[in-house]
C-alpha cells in the first residue's frame, strides 16, 4: 500500500489546482483520474473550451455562410478539427504540468474508497491501494438521461460531450431540454445552419429569468429560425432509414407529435457523478439529490474527506470549482475565514448568441421579497457599439435600491455580456452604488460603455 499526504479523486479543475498548490507546499500528492481523455477535468475536454470554440466558429459561420448549407457544413467539420487540436493540446498540458513534479503521482484508473482513509485504484495492469491522511473527491458530474422508450437503442441519440464529437452537421437537431446547456447548443447548431427544435417539458421558457429577458431570447431564437415548444414531453424515439423520430405530447392535454431529425442531443440536466465511489465504505453522506453533503469549509460528513466542485451540488460553474480550491487553500494554511457563504452573489452567463449573463435578484424576486426598487432597461441597440459590430439584439435591465442606490441584480442580453457581467460584479461586490457605474469613464466604442446609459436612472 502507498501511502500519501493528500489523494486527489477527478483531475478537475479544483483537483489539478490543489494538486499543484499541495506539491509546492511539498505534500506527497496523488491524483486519481479514471479516464486518459479527461486530464484537466470536464472544462478543457467536453465543456466550457470545446462549446465556446465551437460558438465563436457557429458566429463566424453565420456571418459568412448564412443559408449555405454545404459551405456551413464544410465550415462545421473543420471546426470541429480545429476544437479536437485544442482539447488534446490542453489535456496533455494538463497531464504534463503535473506528471512532471517529482511529488505528484497520476493513477489513471477508477477509484473507490475501501475505508475512510484508504482508496482502491482499478488500474489497467491490476488493483492498487492508496492511504492518504487528506482526501479530496472532483469527480464532477455527468448528464442525467430521461426514461424514453428507445433511447437506448438509438444510434442518433447524443449527451453534450458526445456531440461535440460528431464531425458531420445535422441538418436538423432535437433538443430535449430547454435549460442553459440547451439553449447553448440549439444557437451553437443553428449559427452553423442546422435546424433546430428545442422541446421542453415545463410551461415556461427560462424560468430563472424575468419575464422580459425571457421573452427577449426566445424572440431572437426564433428569429434564427429556432423552433420552441413548451409543455413538450418526449414519448418514444425510434430510428428511421433518414434518421430518427421522436414522439412526444403535451403535457396540458396530451395530444401526440411527431418530430423528425438526425440527431437528438439530450440536454434534462446534471447530476453529481458518485457512481463507483462507495461512499458509505468511507461513512460520507449524500443528500437526496446524490449531491455529497459538505459544510461551508467543504468538509464532507467525513473531516478529513473533502468534496469540490459539481460532486458537491449547487451550481456548476468551473469558475465556482476553482474557488472550491480557494477555500480549501485557506483552510489548510490561511486564516481559516474563506467559505462557500461569502461568494455570494455569483454572476453566470450563457453563451447563446448574443450571449446572457445575470447577476444578483431578478425583478421578480425583489417583488415576492416586498423591496422599494427601481428597474432599468435599455435596449442593446442604444449602445453605438452593437452598430459596428451589427449586434444590435437584445437587452440590458439592472435593479437598484431605491433606500441606498445599490446594484440589487443585473441581467445582460447583449454581445460581450459574459465580460460586461464581471464589472457589474465587482461593483456590487466592493458596495458601489449605481451612480459608480453611470459615471465611469469606459472606452468608447464599447460594449461597457453601455453601463453608464443603464444606470443613468
């Protein structure tokens, strides 16, 4: 049995992260990884670096391609070389900046925990036993996969990570799932030329978002000639000689439809990948979502046992797994005073085209919550910058107290809101008020600049 100061479960972004940190600080480390494709975690692999690559090359696409299938679908499959250059060049740099510490050791193969302190590695040449006095469980997560009849069976039928792998575009793809990752995809897909229909099961489209916002997206989707339908649940899938059909019903009344398409990407969702761990062999517990039960200093139910990142629930953000690694930094050799409780709010964006990002409480929630506000809009189109970009979709709408002048929420629909985003959070985050933003002097012509215009109220 080797013995270890720290084993490391999922080479994600807050395990490669610690693992680094640990190996500085002179820890024997080990990194258990159950998946040679995987290096670096789920970001760099099938994620966050593929779909934004893959989003950039849809915009360019459009722009150049637009209703030319065949240069788009030509246009499609070397993006998808160039997206396959990029993930291995970052997997093996992953891999490399580790493997070559003296003190680090990469296990690749699946681990499973024998007893508290001691995990079991399933590797290709035979089993092997590691004991270490810290643990820290990165398995992430993995999609969760609705009960259709035929889903199984089908040859058409995609996760998001194994979609990004088909090189031929479809002509028309099925969304089952109206959530973030779809809508991701159905612009993505539609930006390259495919046709696309999102079906989901709820009765509203974008429920986080106020109505407006929501109201906003789906008008510019469907002007890219995506295809919505609410109240929409899938019912059987079989393929066909041309491809597949899904069957689906609505939920009001239970009347049938039938779709038709080359590929169905299945996007209900994520949930934390637990499976194989045997967790109750160590005594960690999970909660009833399968989501590892941590404490606010990310403990699980185990004190030496740690859990980061998606494994542990809540919201699955890379940027949220790597602040998972500060936190544990500060446990291990700071002041011990950094936990999940002081990262709130946390901004989020979605890489839809234009893209959305949100901060903060939305106009409906300051309403249930009975607070004295005041709501901006202002149409993407006011920024000049949106003109030279030709851009001009979309809208902006910030909340601000009306007792203290602070930033309450912010909600951007607009190009280069992923990045305008991070300035709203920093003004909430160090207590600026409203006019701090209206009056800051942001280059011009930019994006950014549009923050004086949404807070001049």
């Amino acid at each position: 049995m080797k013995q270890y100061d720290a084993i490391i479960i999922g080479f994600g972004k807050a395990g490669k992260t610690l693992a680094a940190e640990l190996s500085n600080r002179g820890w024997q480390v080990a990194i258990v990884e159950r998946s040679n494709m995987m290096y670096g975690g789920s970001c760099p692999n099938v994620a966050c670096i593929p779909t934004k690559t893959l989003v950039h090359e849809a915009e360019v696409s459009a722009l150049l391609y637009h209703d030319d299938f065949p240069k788009q679908a030509n246009m499609y499959k070397q993006a998808i070389g160039r997206k396959n250059r990029l993930t291995s060049f970052l997997r093996n740099d992953n891999y490399e900046r580790l493997s070559k510490r003296p003190n680090v050791t990469i296990y690749t193969g699946t681990g499973s925990f024998i007893s508290a302190d001691t995990i079991k590695v399933e590797l290709p040449e035979g089993e092997i036993e590691l004991k270490g006095k810290e643990i820290f469980i990165n398995t992430g997560s993995t999609p969760i996969i609705p009960a259709i009849d035929g889903i199984q069976q089908s040859q058409h039928v995609y996760t998001s990570s194994a979609l990004l792998d088909l090189s031929v575009l479809p002509h028309h793809l099925i969304i089952i799932g109206g959530g973030y990752i779809g809508l991701e995809f159905a612009s993505m897909y539609a930006g390259f030329g495919s046709k696309v229909t999102i079906l989901e099961g709820g009765n509203k489209f974008m429920p986080r978002e106020d109505r407006d916002i929501a109201n906003s997206v789906k008008e510019v989707m469907e002007k890219k000639g995506i295809e919505i339908h609410l109240n929409a649940r899938a019912q059987s899938i079989h393929d066909t000689n041309d491809g597949v059909t899904l069957t689906y019903s609505d939920v009001s009344d239970g009347t049938p439809y039938y779709v038709d398409g080359d590929a169905i990407l299945i996007a209900t969702g994520r949930k934390p990948m637990i499976e194989g761990l045997n967790l109750q062999a160590a005594g960690v517990g999970v909660d009833a979502h399968g989501a590892i039960i941590v404490n606010d200093q990310l403990r699980t139910t185990v004190p030496h046992i740690w859990a980061m990142g998606d494994v542990k629930g809540g919201s699955q953000f890379t940027y949220l797994s790597l602040d998972d690694f500060r936190i544990i930094r500060d446990q291990l050799f700071g002041d011990k005073k950094r936990d999940i409780g002081d990262r709130d709010p946390v901004q989020y964006a979605v890489f839809i085209d234009p893209p959305l990002a949100h901060i903060g409480i939305s106009e409906e929630e300051a309403l249930k919550r009975g607070y004295s506000f005041k709501v901006s809009r202002l149409p993407a189109s006011s920024i000049v910058r949106t003109r030279t970009l030709r851009q001009t979709d979309g809208m902006l709408k910030a909340i601000i107290n009306n007792h203290n002048g602070k930033i309450m929420g912010c909600t951007l629909f607009c190009a280069d809101a992923s990045e305008i985003i991070n300035i709203v959070a920093m003004a909430i985050k160090t207590g600026q008020t409203s006019t701090f933003l209206r009056d800051f002097i942001f280059t011009h012509p930019s994006m950014s600049e549009g923050l004086n215009q949404l807070f001049d109220v």
